[in-house]
C-alpha cells in the first residue's frame, strides 16, 4: 500500500469520523450517563455494520453497480430519498421529548444492548448514501493493487478508525478527566441548543435534511 493511499484514507476516516453515527450520537449516550460499556457496545456495532457494509460492497462492486446501477441512479430513487429525508424530518419534529432519566434506564437496563445495537443499524442504514468519503475510501480500497486479505484488513482499520475518536472519550469522559467531561457535555449542550434539547430528535432532523439534500442535489444535477 502507497503512503499516498494510507494519507489518503487517513484524511477521510478523520471525515467519517465526525458524522452523526460516529461522533454525536456517542457524546450525546456519554453526556446522558449511558455507561462506557454500552457506549462501546454501540460504537462496536457501528464500526462492524461500516466493515460488513464495505466488505459487501468491495465483494460485488461490479454486479452491484451492473444489477441496480440504473435503479439507483434514476429520478425515482432520488425522489425516495427527498420523500425519506422529509419523513425523518417531519418525525424528528414531532416525536415527542423522552426524559433523561427514561433514556439511561433503557440503554443501561436489560435491554439496553438490544436498543443500542438497533440504534447503530438504524444510524448506519440512515447516513450510509450520506457518508461520501467513507464511499470514496470504498472504491480507493478497490482500485488498489492488493489482494483480498489485504483489502479485508485495510476496511477493518478504516471502520475502526472511523469511530476511533469516540472510543478515546468514552474511557476519558467515564473517568472524568476534566477537560474532556467539561468538553463533552458543553458539545452535548450545544446539540441540543440547535435541537430543541432532544437529541433524538435532533438525530432524525439532521439525518432526513442530509438524505433529502442529497437527493435534491442529484435531482437538479
């Protein structure tokens, strides 16, 4: 592998790593008391549903692109996402607010795993057309010249170090070192200033205008 490819894949896991999935959703289970574990659960199941979702595409790239390219290139399919988009966003703005308190007793209870690993699949199936660099790593895996043990290691280290920064801060938020508990909770306060104080609800609003951007873009593209 070139140290112009590792660069490259570099500067686009340190983009995937700030997306919804990878970064806010773990601050906002962090600043609500959700124990480290469960965090680390939920950012496990992100990062495997990113590998196998990579995998699955470096496997049948060619008969994906042959079977449903023209499907998914048509104004249909752009027209279901704007028609998704605003689904998500008209749910994001009436869900009602779920209290704190409800919240850490369902994500640390018994079936707390259950919902975590539900959120992350939901995440990840929501942004996955969003997720443009964590595309381009796809196809840069691809094209390399390496075989496929090397291609199924390189996605591994991509997908983990697209979630690398939120496993960082679980441990240090949970130990309350200072600086990153402060930092925490003031980038959760500010989420949910911009989401009328539901994360949830701010979740589904960012994730139905992403998905309905981009299906307008490519309607008027």
């Amino acid at each position: 592998m070139s140290p112009g490819l590792v660069f490259a894949l570099l500067g686009l896991a340190a983009l995937d790593s700030t997306s919804i999935g990878t970064l806010y959703i773990p601050i906002w289970l962090m600043a609500r008391g959700v124990a480290t574990r469960g965090v680390l659960f939920y950012l496990a199941c992100v990062a495997a549903c990113y590998f196998a979702v990579g995998l699955a595409v470096l496997a049948g790239a060619e008969s994906l692109v042959d079977v449903l390219g023209g499907a998914i290139a048509s104004r249909a399919a752009s027209w279901a996402m704007v028609g998704a988009g605003m689904l998500l966003m008209a749910f994001g703005f009436c869900v009602r607010q779920r209290r704190k308190a409800a919240w850490r007793e369902r994500a640390g209870g018994p079936g707390g795993a259950r919902g975590l690993a539900a959120l992350a699949v939901t995440t990840v199936t929501l942004e996955f057309a969003t997720m443009l660099p964590y595309l381009g790593a796809i196809a840069l895996i691809g094209a390399a010249d390496m075989g496929n043990s090397a291609r199924t290691a390189t996605m591994a280290v991509y997908s983990l170090a697209m979630v690398a920064p939120a496993l960082v801060l679980a441990p240090l938020k949970a130990g309350r070192v200072g600086a990153i508990a402060r930092w925490v909770d003031w980038l959760d306060a500010r989420f949910a200033e911009l989401g009328g104080g539901s994360g949830p609800r701010w979740t589904f609003v960012v994730l139905g205008m992403a998905l309905a951007g981009f299906g307008t873009y490519r309607l008027v593209s």
